[in-house]
C-alpha cells in the first residue's frame, strides 16, 4: 500500500471534485448547507471541477497536493489518486470575500453565515502577514486513515518552515485531532449563528451546531538563518521535523561529468518538449562584473523539460496531466526558488570606510556563489543535487518534475550584468536522464546517465590586431567574441577573473587569422588559467573550450 505524494495538476480537478463530494457526504452538515435540488450539468460537464481547476489557473497562489496509492492500477478516472490538498501562499492582502450568491440548491442563510463567519477570521488572522493557508483537504473515504491526509497537512508544515511563515487553517471537528498531531493549536473558533438560520427542514438538532476551528500552526523560529558558507545550505533552507529524514546521508555514485554535445547524444531526439525562457528575477548572489560578492543583480532563467514520452493522454484529452508540466508552474517554481536570494543586507551610512572595507570583505567571503543558487533550484525540480548522487529535498516533500518521465532537463542563469566588457556570463547545466526500466525497483538510484555544466561569456568586444590585409595591420578593430567552458567542474565564481585573462590575450594579440586566434585564447586557457592558488592547469580538469565570434 505505498502511498506517495505528487504535485496536482488540471488534469486532477474531475477527480479531485468526485473525492470531495464522496469526502464530505456523510457530513449532515453537507445536507444543511445544500440540500439541493441541483440542476443536472451538460453532458461530459463537471462544473466543480472547472471551478477548481479554473481558480488554479487564475491564482498564483494556489498549490494543489495529491496522494497516489501505486498499488491501484491507473484508469481513465484517475482513482489512482485517493487524497487531495489546497494549500494557498498568501502575501498580507486582505483575503477576497465570500460570494453573496451561492447557486442553486444551497441553503443561501446557512452559507452566508458559515462563509461570512470564516471570512471575517480570515481577515483577522490573515492580513498583514505572509503565510501558507490550507484552504482544503479531502481523502476518498475508502480510503482514510491510511496516512494520505497527514501527508497532504505536513508538505505546507515543511513549507512553511522552510520560508519561516506561519501556516493556518480551519477545521470541522473531525480533523481535529490530525491537525493537533501535525503541530497546529487553536486560536479561535467559530460556532455561533448557523442553527438560527431558517430553513424549511429542520436538519440539525439545535445542540449541535457546527463548530470550526481556526489553526496556526506555532513556528517556533520566525526565520531562516542559512550559512552559505558552508555547504550545510540545503540541509537549512529544507528543514524537517526532529527524527526526520533529510539530505540523503548514504549518496549513490555521481553521474560523470561530460561534454554538453554528449548528454544531447545520449538523450537523443526527445518526442516532447516544455520550454521557458527568459524569467526575469534579481539575485544576491555570486559576483558582479567587478568581482564584489553580495550584490543585487538581475538574472534571467531558463529552462527546457524533454519528457521520455509523448503527450498522447493529454493532447487527446485537451487537458494539463501527469505527461506533461504546465508551462507556468514550472515557471512559478524557479522564480520561488530565485526568491531564497532576493534579499540583500543593509549596510549603515554611517560607518568609517575601514568597517565598511571589512564588512564588504565579510558580505563577499559569506554570499552564496552562483553554483549554490543553481542547486538549489535544480533540487526543488528534480529533489536531487546536480550529479544526481544525493536526495537534498526531505523525503515528505515532492519534487516539482518525476524523474521517470524524463528524457533530458537543462537550467540556464544568465547573468547579464556579470561582464564588463560583454553582454552577460551564463551557467547552464544539462542532464540526461536514465530510462525507467533502467532504474530497477530502487527508489534511491541515481537518474542520471550523465550530465554537463557549462561557463559561458556572451559577447566579449575587444579591440584586437587580426586581419591579413595591409589596412587590417594598421589598427586594431573591435571583436566580438563568445568563449565557453564545457565541462566546468569548479564551483567558484570564477568570470571576472576569466574574463581578464581573455581580454588581456585578445589586446596583445597580433594574429592574421580568426582560426589561429582561436587556438591561442583556448591554449591560454587550458594551460596558463589557474582558479585561485591552485597551480593545477586547466586542461588536467578536463575542460573543453569553444570560441565563436
């Protein structure tokens, strides 16, 4: 009976609706609020579940959890799926109110009172703050009590602590006890006014009135603290309960490292393909053209997701499934991770230039490299680190793509404020992923067939002597040039420093032809850079560089 944890798309919102009308059923409650009768829908129609798949679509701050039970064979009806969650991220705004009409076969009083009665808590605990709100929870009856809605209530618990938000909900008494098991406690209820709501049939007795539970979930450290300078950076930015499992302490063998023209290869021609590109975002992390650590600057992101398969359930089904990733999760997911980095530390004006010498000097050792931002957003995608050796996600949560369906993924950082004399430095890193049958019954085994990183200056332009005719001997004449590092295995911000070697050789060169040019710029490279003190040359690091211009 495994049970596991996925993230929900459109293509759950038929089944989703079918688990929360079987979900709420028993409820007499249900019966009070809307005793129907409800108009039949268009045939082949499900009103709920466009509603709810229609609010997924329209708001940003919607995440939809679901639970799988792999034992149950997959079906058109999707009743693989036994359990589902809303969990919504709110920024402080004052939540939306309730609707005033509430559609045929509802008792209007009674849904007024009880919806009125959770909006004005809402407002109360809500506005004004950032935090994760659990805004619905069902599990197929047939299924309860088998741990889905416990796993459904912990992934907002451990995203809540990874932001340091506090997390709420509400509850009707029979969740009661699984919320206190979770951490949550109770700040304030609502139970008055529905039994004097009038209706025409009598349904609940007057000594039981419906009694909801408002939640906050006690967070016991208001923030994150993360030491970048240590690679314990994972490990805090996904923190687990006491006794949880986290970063995986026994990792499998490393992927090997190879050219970017290999992982393509080895992948081959992938028979789907989801893009982005181009997201834009602001990062306090590696080094800006200057070399500083620490400060802001924009990075634009992208990536490309080549699935194993082809989308044959969901473009006959005209409908976002498990086949594919929507496009603009997939984007809300990277930008999330962008925002870990997004905060820069304030300096004071006032302090004497040596302090502020020595507090650049700290902010520069302590800033997360560019390599560090790059895994983490490589973990939340894949729950694993780039060579595909360790598990860095805790194993109660889900990362955002499977693996299994996987045929290649590439993540891009550009950074087009990196470079002084060219249009930006880029680190792109592509991975080609094993087929399923390959990867056994062991949960734990490496995905990945091989991977590549890759270093990339955009646009160098650089006066330089190169020509063959008399008048090309005369002058220098600018040049436009890219350089890239395939194979790059150094985890440092290393541009800046690059970036002068390349420079410096392109001003002092005199070659006739752009071939011989070339040639020279990658024997520098390979031979004469070094990576701080390290006398180790570049070409025994395995470094493979490429020019174009």
């Amino acid at each position: 009976m495994p049970l596991i944890l996925q993230i929900a798309t459109e293509a759950d919102a038929r089944r989703a609706a079918v688990i929360e009308k079987a979900a709420y059923a028993p409820s007499p409650f249900d019966k009070f609020l809307f005793p129907g009768p409800f108009p039949e829908p268009e045939p082949g129609r499900n009103p709920r579940a466009e509603e709810m798949a229609k609010e997924l679509r329209e708001d940003s701050s919607v995440r939809w959890l679901k639970v799988v039970d792999t034992d149950i064979e997959p079906t058109e009806d999707n009743k693989q799926m036994i359990g589902f969650a809303q969990w919504n991220f709110k920024d402080g705004t004052k939540p939306p109110p309730p609707p005033r009409k509430f559609g045929p076969g509802c008792n209007v009083e009674a849904c007024d009172v009880l919806f009125g009665g959770l909006y004005k808590l809402r407002v109360k605990y809500h506005t004004g703050k950032k935090l994760y709100h659990l805004r619905a929870l069902q599990v197929a009856p047939e299924h309860q009590r088998r741990g889905a809605g416990r796993m459904l209530v912990m992934w907002g618990v451990e995203e809540a602590k990874r932001l340091g938000v506090p997390a709420y909900l509400e509850s009707s008494p029979e969740g009661h006890s699984l919320y206190l098991s979770c951490g949550f406690r109770d700040i304030d209820q609502q139970n008055k006014g529905l039994v004097q709501a009038r209706v025409e049939q009598e349904l609940l007795p007057h000594e039981q009135p419906l009694q909801i539970s408002c939640f906050k979930l006690q967070i016991l450290t208001p923030e994150i603290k993360v030491d970048f300078t240590k690679w314990d950076m994972l490990s805090s930015l996904w923190k687990s309960p006491p006794g949880a499992k986290g970063i995986d302490p026994d990792p499998d063998p490393a992927a090997p490292l190879v050219s970017s023209w290999q992982v393509r290869a080895e992948a081959g021609e992938p028979p789907a393909i989801v893009r982005v590109r181009n997201l834009q975002s602001v990062m306090t992390a590696g080094r800006d053209a200057w070399g500083r650590g620490g400060k802001p600057q924009p990075v634009l992101l992208s990536s490309e997701v080549s699935f194993a398969r082809p989308f044959e359930t969901s473009s006959a089904h005209d409908a976002v499934n498990a086949e594919t990733v929507h496009y603009g999760n997939l984007s809300k997911n990277l930008l999330e991770g962008m925002g870990l980095f997004s905060s820069s530390s304030s300096s004071s004006s006032s302090s004497s230039s040596s302090g502020a010498r020595a507090a650049a000097k700290k902010e520069d050792s302590s800033a997360p490299r560019t390599a560090d931002v790059f895994e983490i957003l490589w973990v939340k995608m894949t729950g694993r680190v780039v060579d595909g050796s360790r598990v860095a996600l805790p194993l109660d949560q889900v990362p955002f793509l499977d693996a299994a369906r996987l045929r290649s993924l590439a993540l891009t950082l550009h950074l087009p404020k990196a470079s002084l004399l060219g249009s930006g430095v880029s680190l792109t890193t592509t991975a080609c992923f094993k087929d399923t049958d390959d990867l056994g019954d062991e949960k734990k085994k490496n995905p990945l067939r091989s991977y590549a990183r890759s270093l990339r200056l955009h646009g160098l332009r650089v006066p330089t002597l190169i020509g063959v005719n008399s008048n090309e001997r005369a002058a220098k004449q600018m040049v436009v040039v890219d350089v890239e590092i395939d194979r790059f295995d150094a985890q440092e911000d290393i541009h800046t420093e690059l970036e002068k070697s390349v420079v410096e050789t392109l001003e002092s060169s005199s070659f006739e032809t752009l071939e011989a040019l070339g040639t020279h710029i990658a024997r520098m490279i390979l031979d004469e850079f070094h990576i701080g003190d390290s006398p180790q040359p570049m070409k025994e690091r395995g470094w493979q560089v490429r020019k174009s211009g």
